[in-house]
C-alpha cells in the first residue's frame, strides 16, 4: 500500500502531461548514443556520471536500488525510472540537479520544495521529474527518483483538460 501512496502523485503528474501533451508516434525521438556511453547500470555512480539516460548526470555518492528501478526502450524511446538512496542532504542533491540538468540542455519548468522536493525540466522531445525526498523508515538516508518519458506535440486539447479549463 505503501508503494501505490508514493506513485500515486507521480501517476497523477504523468498523466496531466500525457493529456495535455498529446500522442505522436515515435517519427522525430532520434536517440543517437554518445561515443564510450555506458550500457550496463554499475552499482555505485561515481561524481557526475551518466548511467541509463545519455542526457541526465548523476551526482557521486547515489547507490542505484535495482529493484525500484525500470526502463523501458524501443526504437529510438527510452523511458523509466532510476531510484537511488544516498546520505548526502537533499538540499545537496536539489542543488547538483539544478546546476547540472541545463548542461544538458535541459530547461526546469516548476519545482516544489519541502518534505518531498519535485522538480520538472524538459526538452523539445521528452520530460524529466526528480523526485528528492527523506527516506520513510526515518533514518538519514534521502531517495531520489529519476523519471524520464517522451514529449508528445499537442494536436488539439483533450476534452478532459477542456471541461477542468472551462469551469
């Protein structure tokens, strides 16, 4: 139960960007692999490395957790999640995504702070949520979720997004 209490909002989050976004087939997502990319997930990420996402560095001292961690990919697409756990500050992590995802020609769009810190940044093909947040059990630990999906083209509101628009 837990589980679906900590997706839930993420779920919400997709979905909104889904509808609003529209679907476009994959024509125009070119994934092109950058010379020495790493293709296996190691362990441990040293200081500003790339791991599963050729675009989205991750900072040293973030342990990867394997089993809260999927991506999916076909063609040119790839899409997941990353979950890490680290003991460095979320105030530490939130400032490394901040400085570091527009090297990478990211461009943040919102972020929430506090308990949970959520931060969006996009691109002209695909999105990026980082969730930063204290471990439940309460130890010092902080986890981080990196979410990626693609960036549909609206074509024309959804009649949903137009009812919310209109009251």
């Amino acid at each position: 139960m837990k589980t679906i209490a900590r997706i839930w909002p993420f779920a919400l989050i997709c979905l909104m960007i889904f509808l609003v976004s529209g679907c476009q087939s994959s024509k125009g997502l070119k994934y092109t692999p950058k010379e020495g990319e790493v293709t296996q997930v190691p362990v441990q990420v040293s200081s500003g490395s790339y791991m599963d996402f050729e675009d989205i560095q991750i900072p040293s001292g973030l342990v990867l957790e394997r089993k809260k961690s999927y991506l999916y990919q076909t063609g040119s697409v790839k899409t997941g999640v990353l979950s890490f756990k680290t003991s460095r500050s979320t105030v530490e992590v939130l400032d490394y995504f901040k400085e570091n995802m527009p090297q990478d020609n990211w461009v943040p769009v919102s972020v929430f702070k506090f308990r949970k810190n959520i931060m969006l940044f996009n691109k002209a093909n695909k999105n990026c949520l980082i969730i930063i947040e204290m471990s439940e059990d309460d130890s010092s630990n902080v986890e981080v979720e990196i979410w990626v999906s693609p960036q549909g083209v609206a074509k024309k509101k959804s009649s949903f997004i137009k009812k919310i628009i209109d009251k």
